[in-house]
C-alpha cells in the first residue's frame, strides 16, 4: 500500500496489509442467524426516525470504534449504528440505551460501562462550509432520489486523465484512501447526485456530477498486483482535477 494523506479509518482499509484474506462463502445465505433478520427488519423503524439523509446512516458506521465494526459481522455492524443513532437523536436516552445493552449481553456494571452511545462511535464531525463546493439549487424530484437535474454540464469526458487529491477536512467522503492521489481514466458518465459528503453532514445537497473511474490495478496495488487488470471506482465531480494539472 502506497502512504498517502488520507485518514485510514475502520471502514476505508482497502490495500492495507495485515487483514488476511476477503472471507468468501459462494452459497452464503442472507442471513446467518435470526437476529440478523431482526435487525434487517428493524432498519425502516430507524431511520424513519434517525439518518434520513443521503449518507447519514453510512457515516455513523464510518464512526464506530473498531471493536463495532469488526467483531460482530455486518448486521452486527447495523445494530450497533442503530444503537448510536437512537442516543444521538435522543429517540432513547444515552443511559437508557446503555441499560437495554448490558441487560441483552448480560454484561457486569464494570462491563456494562462500556457499552455507552458515546463510547462506541467517534463523535459527528464539524465541518467547514468554506472548504465544501458550492450548493447549486436544482429541480425538486418528483419521487424521494439521490438523482439530480444539473444545469452545468459535466467538467470531464469519457477518456479524460483525472486524479482525486486527499479531501480537505475529515468526516464522510466516497472516495476510498487506496485511490487518493493516483491517476485514473473516465470511462463513464452516471446522472448527477446529491453530495453524501455534504448531506451526512447537514450542510446542504451539494448537488454534483459522478463519474466512472477506471484504474490499473498496478496503479493502486503496485507490481504484485494481477496484470491487466482495471478497478472502477464511482466518484464525485468536485473529488477531481485534471492530472495534468495536479501532476
């Protein structure tokens, strides 16, 4: 894995070394037990109460202590977010939710100290506006989407050489760490979007064109990775500039 300048947290470790092989089960089924169909179900409940906007619920994933986001699975994953999201919006109250975890696991009054909201997740991060790209008033959809109608056409074309430098500030972003700095190619067009960088944070819907990148695995990974071989990463407009220019 290359160094670069952006944050590696819990949920942004592609490339990095030391975790072992992608666990792979070609038959796995939906769910490995009943309390993942549970919380599953429990989803439409939560957010319709907590992270209703584009990004939010990924964002409070992003924010979870290691032990979270690794030891319990993906739906365990879920759970402990919807845990955060409850106490944060104040839906349960912290020592409400820190009560009903312990009582579930069991748990010692030493261990069940633990287990506090405010414990299990780094707290929301604060952003700059002034470091965010600037909001553009679109058309209201006629259905609840994350599509936009952009006036502005798109800054880039399918075979434009572009790089996406580190972002400005912390907090929630779709660009991955392993692509940050590295030279890659348009290769598609998708329709316009909200901004999750922007949206998960409140600040407003941001809206920007999003581009297919394509890049060379060897770009990414370095020599050992597999020969001709291209990764494509989803990415937004204000992420990139030209890499001419950044070069």
């Amino acid at each position: 894995m290359q160094p670069n300048a952006h944050e590696r947290s819990v949920h942004d470790l592609g490339g990095a070394p030391g975790y072992g092989r992608v666990p792979h089960e070609p038959d796995e089924p939906p769910f490995h037990a009943d309390w993942e169909r549970r919380v599953f179900g429990l989803l439409g409940a939560v957010t319709a109460s907590t992270a209703r906007r584009p990004g939010e619920f990924r964002y409070v994933l992003e924010r979870l202590n290691a032990g979270d986001y690794f030891d319990h699975g993906y739906y365990g994953r879920w759970l402990a977010g919807f845990e955060v999201l409850l106490a944060e919006y104040g839906v349960v109250s912290p020592d409400e939710m820190t009560s009903a975890v312990a009582r579930a696991a069991q748990l010692t009054e030493a261990e069940a100290a633990g287990v506090s909201p405010a414990l299990r997740a780094a707290p929301f991060t604060a952003r700059d506006r002034a470091l965010m790209p600037s909001d553009r008033p679109t058309p209201a959809p006629e259905r609840r989407t994350v599509r936009r109608d952009l006036a502005e056409p798109p800054r880039f074309s399918v075979g434009d050489r572009v790089v996406a430098p580190a972002p400005p500030q912390p907090g929630h972003t779709r660009l991955p760490g392993y692509a940050v700095g590295k030279p890659g190619t348009v290769v598609k067009l998708h329709p316009a979007e909200v901004l999750p960088d922007s949206t998960a944070h409140d600040l407003g819907e941001r809206p920007q064109h999003v581009y297919c990148i394509g890049y060379d695995a060897r770009t990414l990974w370095g020599d050992d990775a597999e020969p001709n071989a291209t990764v494509h990463v989803d990415l937004y407009e204000c992420y990139l500039t030209r890499a001419e220019a950044a070069s």
